[in-house]
C-alpha cells in the first residue's frame, strides 16, 4: 500500500455511514472491551443467544497456544442452524434458494431442509458412521452439499469439505490424512456448459489411497459413472429408505465441527481444526453484526462451500441466524457476462458478499452489464478473501451499489474462522481500500519483529493478542506444526503472516502475506503494493506481479496486466505503467517486464496462483493446473511469448 493511500485521503475518499443506517445498526464500534474480562463477557451474552442443551461451565479455559470455549456447555450445530427456527414463522421461511446453471432454480424451507438433512443423517448412521469419524465431502455447488454438512453435523461426525475443483491426487491427499472411511460426492459438475467429471476424479483417487469404504452419489448431471458393488451407492435410492425422524445429538462445546485444508508452505496441507461451540458463536454473531442482518433478507455470499468463507456466511452463520441464503452453482459469465446481475434482479437479493477478483473481473467487462438490470433491493456489499484496492471499492460502491449501499470490508482467515477486522453498517465510515478496526471482542495489534506495536503508518506483522471463540484448535494429528506455524514467532500471540499499517485514525490497511515480496537488489518490494498501483491507473482492471531470477539483481520485477474495457494494448501503454510505478514507488520498483493479457490464472475462489506465472515467466514447465477456474488462462499467457 502507497503512503498516499495509506495516509492521503482526501475528504471524497471517506464515506459516512448513510442516514438509514445510523438509526438501526445492531452494535457499535464504541463498545471496545478494552480488557479481556470485557471482551469475555461480550462472546458469554453472545453464545447464550444460540441453543444449548446444557450450559458451560467456563467461558475460556487458555492454555496458550490451546484454547477451550464454553467447556462443559453442551449443543448441536445442525439443531441450531434448524431446529430451533421450527418453533417461529420461520419454519416455513426460504432456507436457501439454488440457482442452477442453467437457470432452473427452487426453494427449500427450514423445514424442509430439516427433514432432508434428519433423513441422510439416517443414512450416514446406516454406513456405519459414528460421531468423530471424519466424513469427506467432494461436491459441487448444490443444496445436497449444505445437507450432507448439517447431516455430519448433526451426529456429531466432522466433515471435511474438499473444494470440487481439486484433482485426484488432492483429494486423495485430504481422504488419507482425514482418514475417512465414508465419501459423499456426485456424479459431475456443471461448469460454464460442459459437466466436470467429479465422480470419475473419486474413482482416480481411491486407486491409490485406501481407506474409503463406502462412497455417496448425487445424481445431478446424469453423466454415466462407475459403480463399484457395495462400496458406491446413490444418493437418491439412499434417501427413499430413511426416516425423517433423527435426534441431534448432544455434543461437547469443544467437539470437532469440520476440518478444512488450507495449503501449506511445505507442499503438504495443514487440517485446520474447528469445534462446535466457539465457531458458532463466533460466525453467528459477525454475521448478525456485520451485515445488519433483517429478517427478510436475501443473502448472497458468492464462496464456494469448499472454502471456509462457504462453512462460516454461507452456511452456518447465515443458517444459525435464520437467513435466507441464495446458492448458485455457476459462473459470472455463463451464459452471458451480466448472470449475477440477473440473480440479483430475478430474486431481490438485498446483500451481496463477493471477492475482490471477481469485483476487478466486472471492472474489466465495463458497467455496462449491470447498467442493464435492476439491482434496487441491494442495500448492503461486502468484500472478502484479499485487500480491495481503492478503484475497485468505488467501482462497487457506484455501479453495483449505486451510491447507497455500504460496503463491508472483510478481513479473516481459514484459521480464525470469523471475521476480525471490518466496518460495521452504519457505524464505521468507510475508507475505499480499508478492512477498517477489529470487531468488538477481538484484539488485533500491528507488531514488529520483536513483538511490539509498531506507530502509525509503519509496516508490520498482524497479530491476535488475545484469543477469540472462533480461533483453530489445533492442526489435525500435528499439534506441533500448529504451536510453530501460528504461536512460534512471539509466545501467547498469534502470527497471521500478512503484513499492515494502521492510519491516522487507527484504521487497519492490509498490505498482503508478508512472504509475497520481491526482493530487487537487496530492496524489499510487496507484490501488494506493486499491484495496488497500477490498479490506480484509469487502464488498469487488474494486476498480478511475481519476481522472476535476475542474474545481477537477484530478481526482477514481472507485471502481468488486464486492461479495462475501450483501452487498446499498445507499447506505449506498456511503457507508461511501467513509469507510472517509477514514479510512484521509486525506479527500483520499475517492472522489467509488463504484459497486457486477458487472463490470470486464478481458482475458483478468485485467487490468483502466482506460481504458474512464476512459471510462465521464467520458461519452465508448467506444474498441476487442476485448481485453475479456467485452465484456458494459461494458453492465453504462454501465447505472450514470455521469455
């Protein structure tokens, strides 16, 4: 982040919260709990909101660097996410909207949804799962994935969600260290028109990897799949035979709720493990605050359910607080570029929570497209998964939002579970760029490298001093791994591994993970603040830089480049962004190279994998692209004849 972001905002660049929200909001930032014995207070009248079969006995029980939260306490996720809302009107209130991607779409009730995820409990008790045991969910984008979750949830049985777009040999890694005995998957997947083959993956990873005893189809694209004799059985047969009568069981407060793989910087994913009892507490309450959640909203949060923003406000927040949430299978472009303008016009979606990325993709498209729909039920956006830049916040805020809608800045991690630092509605004025101040109960601090608070405008390393509800327990079977990854750099305080600077008026400005930096000629660059700056350029849709191997500097600096729609690709063009930098970070941070493409490889969840540019940069083979949202990415950069 530039000096001239971080501490020049002119008046324009700061937005008060809107007259209708100051009248309403649910919390305010004034309520600070300054002290631990304040902010446990606050998470104790926070859990007492949700269902307990019995209550806890203490409220933290720390141990650093291992915490337990309302131990003693007994409850259910799935009978909080369901039951309870039976006995209101809710009961027949829309649980989820799917939107299909083909444009077919239905409705189910909290009561409906109830009764599917009590009858597939029956069924996973009828395969002999036992709570603990560690169910593997590899699915798309559909309801019976929500349902296959509460199911797990609901006996007590952890799940681990495996983001449908991993190969074989991904999945297969997460079953052996899971150590899953049962698989929920379908038979494919559509995907912009075509139909993955998920279920052919499933077949891949279990000719290596034992273990898997009993595997669960979903019939969903009615692609022909194989079928192993008494090992694979469809879900739909399953679902005729089993009651609807299933008891949520009552569980432990520190129980285990899911594990979630995040990668790791050794090549071998970490298990980040979550229990029940602080992680419902936690995504339950920022989602309530956050998004000043009304009763009749419809909530969109665009995250694939293989990802923790998918677990936390796509499922179990949102359900938790008797939201109405909207599913969509499909893309943004497919069939046409406008498809989540559509969504939100066809089912007055009222609050849209979405990547940064995918906010810089529409900025390339033009405004065009959502100038030609109706988005009047917006009244409030959010942003999560990597800091905004400034052009694409007021991109949001003026073509989406028309003006009128607040946006929420989100900043969180697989590992916190929760969001801990963001404006609230209403409260906090926003500035285009900023994640803002830490949600009331959570300390968040900038320390440098010996652990202490650093002043104002100064680079540091985020930390969490303090615990909170929603915190990973540990890593799974590697209890080591988790102390020297997160609690090894200072003793009691967690290290996140991105990097920030707080303002004059204490807002946080995240700057990246702190190991994403280019080191030219001995001077450290963050490939954040290289990317920030040229986003800043009227051209610029969106940006990707990696340092490439230099023979005298050590690395250069590469730049890879989308230019909005109306702006030709031209040498000049080129050479002016490469000055643009210069002058506005120093000549050091001048790109060797800069090219213009129509592509970046990203995930699905929006992420850009700098490490197949690294590739493409430096001439070498290019390693697994299974991750990739669009593996055509890649053909586009190898067509630059980058050398």
């Amino acid at each position: 982040m530039t000096q001239e972001l971080v501490n020049g905002f002119k008046e324009k660049n700061v937005f008060q919260p809107a007259e209708n929200y100051k009248k309403e909001v649910l919390v305010t930032h004034s309520e600070t709990y300054r002290n631990r014995q304040e902010r446990l207070s606050f998470w104790e009248e926070r859990a007492s909101t949700l269902s307990w079969f019995k209550k806890w006995d203490t409220v933290l029980e720390w141990n650093p660097p291992f915490a337990k939260w309302f131990e003693g306490g007994k409850l259910n996720a799935s009978y909080n996410c369901l039951d309870r809302h039976l006995e209101s009107s809710r009961r027949d209130k829309a649980a989820i909207i799917f939107e299909g991607e083909h444009g077919d779409s239905f409705v189910l009730t909290y009561s409906q949804l109830h009764r599917e995820v009590c009858k597939f409990a029956n069924v996973l008790k009828s395969l002999g799962v036992k709570k603990g045991e560690v169910v593997t969910i590899y699915m798309p984008m559909v309801p019976e994935t929500v349902i296959a979750m509460l199911a797990c949830a609901r006996i007590g049985a952890p799940h681990s969600v495996v983001f449908g777009g991993f190969s074989a040999e991904a999945l297969g890694n997460r079953i052996k260290d899971a150590g899953s005995k049962v698989l929920i998957t379908s038979d494919g997947a559509f995907r912009r028109g075509k139909v993955l083959p998920i279920k052919e993956n499933v077949c891949a990873a279990l000719k290596s990897v034992q273990g898997i005893e009993k595997v669960v189809i979903v019939k969903h694209t009615e692609t022909e799949v194989e079928i192993i004799e008494n090992r694979d059985f469809w879900y739909h047969n399953l679902m005729k035979e089993a009651s609807s009568d299933c008891s949520a069981e009552e569980l432990d407060a520190e129980d285990r709720l899911f594990i979630l793989y995040t990668s790791g910087t050794t090549g071998k994913p970490k298990g980040v493990v979550h229990t029940i009892g602080g992680y419902l507490t936690g995504v339950a309450t920022t989602h309530q605050f956050i998004f000043d959640l009304k009763e009749d909203d419809i909530y969109w949060c665009t995250a694939d359910l293989g990802w923790i923003t998918g677990h936390s406000y796509l499922v179990y927040g949102p359900l938790a607080n008797g939201t109405t949430i909207l599913l969509f299978e499909g893309t943004p472009d497919y069939p046409k570029k406008d498809r989540f303008w559509e969504i939100i016009e066809k089912h007055k979606v009222t609050i849209l929570y979405t990547a940064p990325t995918v906010i810089r993709t529409f900025m390339k498209w033009g405004s065009s497209y959502p100038e030609k729909r109706d988005l009047s039920s917006l009244r409030l956006l959010g942003t999560v998964g990597e800091p905004i830049n400034p052009e694409a916040w007021k991109w949001f805020y003026k073509h989406i939002g028309n003006e009128k809608c607040p946006i929420v800045d989100t900043w969180w991690q697989t590992e916190t579970g929760m969001i801990m630092l963001s404006p609230l509605s209403g409260v906090t004025s926003l500035k285009p760029g900023s994640c803002a101040v830490p949600f009331p109960g959570v300390k968040v601090e900038i320390l440098n490298r010996l652990g202490q608070p650093v002043k104002k405008g100064e680079i540091g390393f985020v930390a969490i001093t303090e615990p909170w509800p929603a915190m990973l327990r540990t890593l799974h079977r590697d209890d080591n791994r988790y102390q020297d990854t997160y609690w090894g750099k200072w003793p009691g305080k967690y290290f996140t591994g991105d990097g920030a600077k707080l303002d004059e008026d204490g807002y946080f400005w995240i700057i990246g993970r702190v190991d994403d930096v280019i080191n030219v000629s001995g001077h450290r660059i963050g490939t954040a603040e290289l990317e920030n700056v040229l986003e800043e350029h009227p051209s610029v849709a969106e940006a990707a830089c990696i340092g490439k191997t230099h023979e005298v500097k050590g690395q250069a600096i590469a730049a890879f480049v989308i230019l909005k729609e109306g702006f030709a690709r031209s040498e000049q063009l080129v050479n002016e962004l490469k000055n643009y930098i210069a002058v506005k970070i120093g000549t050091i941070a001048r790109p060797e190279d800069l090219y213009l493409t129509e592509e970046l490889p990203k995930t699905r969840s929006g992420k850009i994998i700098r490490r197949i540019l690294r590739d493409i940069a430096e001439g070498r083979t290019i390693g697994d692209t299974t991750t990739l949202a669009d593996s055509a990415a890649v053909e586009t950069l190898q067509k630059l004849n980058v050398s």
